[in-house]
C-alpha cells in the first residue's frame, strides 16, 4: 500500500503531469486501423485519481509514450501494461468487485480478454474540440452517464471526428467494408443486417437505464443523451439527440433536439417538438422548465419556465404575436417578478423563460395567446 | 375415451373447482426465480375446459396444490406432469395437429424441451387486477389474439407486475444481470444489442399477424395491441399502444393512445393522434368510428361516429368551440336523430360520437367549424 | 476474346432476341418454392448487354427455356450455367476485381455458394406491371440505387407480386411458416424476433448509402427509396416511402410519402409531411423544389418551387385558400413570370410549383397567407 502511494505521488510530481478532466479504458472496434466505435465500460470524470496515475506508470514502465501536452491522449494496451497495472494494484485486488475499485476490475477482464480485443486507455485533459473517436465516445459517455449536463461540454468537432459507418447489432461496419464485399456477402447470403447508419451510435448501446426509465425505442435516443430516472421516451414520434435530454421524471412522446433539456415533471406530448440549435432556432438552446405540457403536435422554439402549457397543435415561435390580456398580465407578473411591460401584443422571444403560461389559440377567432394557466400539470405515476 | 371424460366428470366436481376464464401453458424467462416473460403458444378463452381439467388433475397427481380460491393461479409443471398429461390425453394423441388439439400439441412441444425451458401452467379465475408477470402476459395475449376486445379486460396492476427490462432480440435481460457484469460483457464484446427497455415486449415477439396486416416496424405496436385483419402500421410517426387499436381494415400513420379504438375503414393520416385515457383525456377513453379520416398531424380529443373527417393539422379537443351553420345543423341533425339542439357555438365534448362530421378552420378567419362532411372515405385496396 | 465478340454477336442476331431494359442474378429467399425476396449484388440498367448475351447462351448451352416474348424472364441458375459462363467469361476473369466485370465476380461467388442458395437470373425487357417477386425486386433496386427516379419506373402490380412475409434479421419468414410451427417455435424457445410484417423489405437491408448518407433507423427508409448523398433521415417522425425520395443533400425529419420527391437543399422539419398519391392526395404526385423548408408538423399538399418556406404546424393543401397582398403578388410574379392573375385569395392548387414563396398563419388573425420568402435555407453543413 505504501509503495502504491509513492508510485501515485511520483507520477504526480512528474514534470509534465497533468490531472485528467476524465480517463478510461475502451474496447475499440476498427476497420483498417481506424476507429469506430470506442466502449468504455467504466468512465473517470475528475475522480481515481491515483487509478489514473497508475495507469501513466504502467504505460511508461512498458516505454509507452505519455502525452500530457495535448487536450486528449489516446494509448494502446497490450498485456505488458495489463500486467503492469495488475502488479501495481496488488493491494486492492482481492476488494475489487461489486461497486469497489471498478478501474481494478477493467483491468481483470481486459487481462481475458486482450488477444480478442483492441483496447486503448483515453485521457482528455482539456475540455477542447474533439480530435479523435476515443475522446468523442468519452464525452459522450460522460453526458449520458449524467456526469456532465447538456451544454456543459465541448462537442465541438464530434461530427468531424466520428465517422459515418453501418450499425449491425451494436457492432459498427466501415461502409468502405461493405463496398468491397457486397457481391460476396450477398451470395453467401452472409451480408449484414443493417440496423442504421450514423456517425453516432445509440443510447442503448452503452448505457445501462435506471430501473424506472423506460426507452421503448433504441433509436429513439442518440448515444450522448442526457436521459433521468424516471423518464420514459415512447415509440411514436418520439426523439433524444445528443446533447440534450431530460433533468427528471418526464414523459417524452415528442422531440428534444440537440442543446434542448427539459424539466423535472414535464410532458412532451406525442408529435410535439422542442427545436434545438442543430437546424431550427437561430442558436440560441432551449430550456423547458419543471411540470410543463407540450400539448400533442406542438412546437416550442421558445425557453419555457415552470408550469408552462402549450396547447395540442400550436406552434410557439420566437417570432410569433401573442395577445395577452390585462387581466393575464397582472397575473403572469405577479409570478415573474413583474417581468413584462404592459402592453398586449408580445413576441414569443419576449415571454422566453416565463413561468406558468399557458399559449392558447381561440377556435373562434383564431388569435394566438398567452395566458396564466390555471391547470397543474400531473404525470401518470404508474408510467414512470 | 370413457375413462378421459369421467376423469374430467371427476376435476369438475371437485369441491372447490372453479371454470377458468382463460388457461394456458407458458415458457418464461426469468432471472434469479422472478418471472420476466411468459409465452403462450396456444391461449385458451372460455373454451377447452377439458384440457383445463386434465391438466388439473396431472397437478394434483403430482401432488402439486392446486388452489381455486384466488382470481389466478400459477403453477410450475415438470416432467411427471408432462407424462401424466399425455397419459390422460391418449384417446387424442394422433389426431393432434395443425388445427387440432393444439393443448395437447402443446404437452407434446414440452416433452421435447423440458430441460431447456422454464414452463408454468396459468389460470385465470376472476378478472380482477393482474398479479403476476404469468397473468398478465396471459390477458396481453387474450387482447392481442383478438379474443377480447380493448377495455373488455381488467388490466389494473399490470404496471406493477410487468418488471421493467432490457429487451434484445425478443429476449429479456434483467436491468441488474446487466449491471453486474457491465465490465465483463463490454470487455468481452459480448454486451447484448438492447432493442428497448420496457415493461411490455412487441406485439410481433408474441403474435403473428393475419395475411392481410402489415406492421412495418415491431416498436410501433405494443404487446397487448387489438390489430384486426387489413390493419396497415406505418413507420413513420405511428403507435397503437396496449389495450387499444383497430376493429376492421385501417390504415394506421398515427398514434392510437391506450384505451383508444379505431373503426374499420378509418385512415389515421400520418402524425395524427388519438388521445389516450393514461396521459392525454380526462379519463374518457376515445371511440373513433368506421370511415373517418384523421387529417395529416390532426389531434383526436373527442369520440367521432362514423364517416367523420378531421382537417390535416387540426385539434378537436373536448374545450374546442366550433362554428355549426344553421344550414349544417340540419344535415347533421338529420342522420343523428336531431341530437343537437339549436345554436351555433358548440364545445367538442357536445359533439361526441356524432357521424358524418368535417371538422374544419377557415383558413381566412381562423375559425373552427364543424361541417355535414360530404366526402366518402376510401381506403387505397392495395394497401390493406 | 474473338470467341467471347463472336458468341454475344450470335446470340443478339437470334431471331426473338430483345435488349433487356435490366437484369440480374438474385440469391433468392423462398417458402414452399414461392419467392419471398431476391438480393441483387449486381444490378444491369441499360448496359452489359455483352454480358447479357454471355448469360443467355449460358442458358441455351444446358437446354434452358429462354424466353423474350414477355415484358420479364425469370430462369433458375445451376451449377452448369455457372461453368458455362466462366467458360465463355475467360478473357476477363483475371481482370475482374474491385470495380470491374461486377457481373464476373457475381459468377465467381456463385460457384463458391451454389449449394447453399437459391439463384435466379432475372430480365426485364418492357416496363410493363410488375409481375413477379424477381422483377419487383429488380425495378426497386433500379430505383433505389438511384439508376432510374422516381416515378420514372412502372411499379403497377408490385403489391400483388410480392408477399406479405415476417423479417427477421434481414431474412423473410412466410407466415404460414411461422403459424404451422409456432407452438414448436416457442416451446423450445426459437421464434425468431419479427422486426417487421411487409410486402416489402428496408432500403438498408439491399442498398450501401454513399458515405455522407444516414439512416439513423432502418424502418425509416423503404426499400424502392430514392436517397441522394448528403440526405440524413432522423429517427423522429420521418419516413421515406418507396418511389419517392431526394434529389441531394436534404434534412428528413418529416414523411416524404409514395410518389413525393425533394430538391437539393431542402430541410423537412420534424413531422412535416408531404402528402403522396397511395393515400393522401387526388392522385397528382408532389415534388419539392430546391433550399426550401418545411416547419415543424407543417403539411405539403402542393407541389412546391424553389426556396419556399411552410412555417411550422401550417397544413398547406390543394383546397386551403391563402391572402396574397398586392405587393408581395408583384414581388412573387416577378419571379415566376407573371404566372398568378391579380386578386388577393388563391386556392393552394393554384399555387403549384411557384418559387420563393413563404406560406404563414397571421396568429393575430388566424388568416392564412403566401408572401415572397426573405429567408434563405441554408442547410448545417455537419449534417450532411
């Protein structure tokens, strides 16, 4: 134990040393000597740190190059450093099962598993634009894993840096691949069965959902999704994209596109859209906040607060007018810190971030407008 | 054969023998002894009891209890039951195939795989609240084999006793199996292609459907679905939830919600939705009638009769206020046994089940009306 | 080489002999010897007539009917028409790899698989109703390897050729199969996992999309699609149907039903939808101009020009009728020369086709109206 902590605290005071914003050891799958798809079953965000250290040891005993220079390091592994590794953990091993040493028991099963596989340990050091697939895949790990929020990480560069392959059963085929053996594959009646093509893989591919979420679609939520306890995403018109999710029990049978996040107690009704920043608003990523309708076929393209309704089939855009009646205003303000002007025709853009709206059209005169809602938004219990 | 039916005579006189609603055999999945799925190759309706007494009596024979009392029973079944059962069905034995004797086919399917499967025999006495997983998946069946109609059945506590799982390739996998071996099963490359992760399997896990249906994506309809024959589901915003669907021919391109029920000849255009008693109505499940044509993104809020149309992108919900000319009156009056009174201004809730309505907004004042509809609804024959 | 010109000239002066518009060998999926689908490795549109001849004589040689007097030939291959064909194919076996002689390479992987599979060559020599499952397969995948458009290929009668069959993996399953075998199937735990019941297969499942294409979901896009490179389909509510699709880079996240063709450019927000002749409209297909922009939720019931706009949850159809003001009426003749007459209230039909208009709700109003666009659509470069 002693002599791991000194190897911990020589690693730390090496010259160059620096602490990991996030680590981890991937299964890599590649074509060709390029990577498409790194798992991590196990991801270090700014913890383990001796296990970091550990891991820097073992790559140099075994005259591996360590780069802290760069924002990311990606290094091969091969039986050396696992055994290194082992040698250097000896005090824990016997402990390391369960919740305990998780780093540890990475390294039992890659020491299974090293002829089969190809694996890299990944490092990022700073929150940077993404330069590889091995630091794609762990900040994408990190937002789905909920270690980081949506819009609390870098992902610039991610659609460079992943390449656009064939998924099959989880396992990704290189186009290039599939090209040069189609005529075969075909007469042999061996050739894949294609589930998607995407530069992202799913959700459901890496993430293991907590007992009370249910995702009743895998393709309904791209790998990199932010998705709480408690959520359940449907299979209709349903969608998660990356970078974007859900921050408690929520119902989503609509849309949350990218940089979108929803609140605790929220209802995105079936075929309703958030628009995200990706193509639809003009940058600028929306919020939904806590105990919210989205009313089925609705559109949101503006931040909504707490409490908020948008009736079934309405579209609430930054440009839209909405009239609000003096008796609404007095009441949306008393709850928002008098926040609007008196007046009556408002642009969506100005209600942004309000609580307790409710944006209505009236069947009769087709006027689009904006009231204090008076309706508590309630989610099934037994749905989620 | 004697012997056969006095052995029946003898079950049914039992002191405390009750006639089961529905039976059948199951081959179940579980993990660590709790149940994840029961598959019933045949399911028996008010029918069969006969074979409801044999397998009675192979219980009892093997000293296995056997208990009326409950409003369902569960029981293992081993092989002594299987030899006793085919013992007692002898007199059938070689004339129990294709469509015959399917109970027996099944006794017979069993004997082949005893040692490889999980097999329990499930009653249901009463139709109260679900249980266990066996009974549930058991009234799931009886709703999607079209034995009982949607909201003919009791479905209270399925929620609670269907275990929310990891489905992949029809199989599922424990939330916690998952977990625990996360490390291993990702190093190995051997982590399962999860499908999706819900309480209730696809329809198309347990069902096969008719020459004439087509479902073009399995996640669109849940297990426990009602599709009759000549139903078409589209992939693109579709859903027809558990308890809920169609009576006849239908093409399907929206979203029917649980407890909603579809006519025969009704085309629900693409994104279109019906609301659903879990989250979305007050509670009141929605009839749609046969012939109706639910516009492109159109909203269902109310019960329509039959040879009603709902404008592309309009929503008709139970606090709509629509138009009623007095002219239109009439006509509607005319086929609905004059049952609106006269005035103009109607709530959607006053128009409930009516027939032969257009539901419309004049594009120029923004008004909703509600019309005489003076348009056939045909389905495309090729399609169904 | 002299022998291979003399033999292809021989069999094109044969006195039936017909130019066939495409053709093919398939590896064939089938049931009780009914057809259920056929790969194409290789697809002929147009070209290879040498070939061609080389496969007809191939046919003749082993005394195999050939017949030209029908609009499609479909013949069984063995193992003597694969040796008679790399007999006369000699001069180019060498040089057969990679991009050249792909009819070459399909013989040489059919000598390596002829045990296994079930092999057809299949002609089609007028664009006539589709009459087997051989020549639809050949006419979708002419479409969807974009060697003929939309509508450009005659597909009458493909529902009736092809079955209804359960997928699995790629692979059809009768579903005859599938009932006489279910109670086994189940019992020991082999049903296959149905992804889908359909007449016709997936895009994915036949076709490799160029490398800037995706699919993030195989359902999504049928088979017969038409999907140019830099076309991303989200997993939202979108849809591609068979015979329709895009001309370039395009955002799908809307429906582009059977018949519907997208221009370059071109963004479908999520569950837009563009109406299509199998259901929907009077039967007069709709194309989509260049850079133009469907909302969110909107609905294209006309076709559309260049750099149009539907803004989002606005159903523009044939019947709707929209307010020109006199000033954009002048700015929208301008650059449609002069094609509408001068009033203020247009039907949509009339509409048809026009460039540069912006289709909006007044939502102080409710009225509808078509202005001249202002806004250029410019698609995000990282997605496509």
């Amino acid at each position: 134990m002693e002599q791991f902590k000194s190897r911990v605290k020589n690693i730390e005071e090496l010259k160059d040393y620096k602490q990991p914003i996030a680590f981890g050891i991937a299964n890599v799958d590649s074509y060709k000597n390029k990577s498409l798809q790194a798992s991590f079953p196990v991801v270090n965000y700014k913890e383990n740190y001796g296990s970091f250290a550990i891991f820097v040891s073992a790559l140099l005993e075994n005259n591996q190059d360590m780069d802290f220079s760069g924002s990311e390091f990606v290094a091969n592994i091969d039986i050396n450093f696992i055994n290194t590794a082992i040698k250097y953990f000896e005090p824990f091993m016997n402990e390391s099962y369960g919740d305990k040493h998780k780093n540890i028991q990475v390294i039992k099963a890659l020491l299974e598993n090293i002829d089969t596989g190809n694996f890299k340990f990944v490092a990022i050091f700073e929150d940077n634009a993404v330069q590889s697939v091995e630091s794609a895949y762990l900040k994408l790990h990190l937002l789905s894993l909920k270690k980081v929020k949506p819009r609390e990480i870098n992902l610039d560069g991610v659609f460079g840096a992943l390449p656009n392959v064939a998924w099959s059963g989880g396992k990704p085929y290189s186009l290039d691949y599939l090209r040069e053996n189609e005529i075969v594959l075909k007469m042999s009646g061996n050739y894949p069965h294609i589930d998607y093509v995407d530069k992202f893989p799913r959700y459901l591919s890496h993430i293991i959902p907590e007992d009370n979420t249910r995702i009743l679609e895998s393709s309904k939520v791209r790998f990199g999704a932010y998705v709480s306890a408690g959520t359940t995403v449907m299979p209709g018109a349903s969608y998660i994209n990356f970078n974007a999710g859900t921050l408690g029990v929520a119902m989503v049978e609509g849309r949350i596109s990218s940089s979108a996040i929803v609140g605790n107690g929220t209802d995105l009704g079936g075929g309703s859209s958030i628009l995200g920043v990706l193509s639809g608003t003009d940058g600028n990523p929306i919020s939904v906040g806590e105990n919210c309708l989205l009313g089925v076929n609705s559109v949101c393209g503006i931040p909504l607060g707490d409490g908020c309704i948008i009736d079934a089939g309405i579209s609430v855009l930054a440009g839209s007018k909405m009239y609000i009646s003096n008796a609404d205003l007095g009441k949306i303000n008393e709850i928002n810190n008098n926040a609007l002007e008196e007046k009556t025709l408002f642009k969506g853009v100005e209600l942004s971030g309000l609580n307790g709206l409710h944006f209505r059209i009236d069947s009769q005169s087709g006027q689009m407008v904006a009231k204090r809602s008076t309706r508590e938004i309630k989610l099934n219990k037994s749905l989620h």
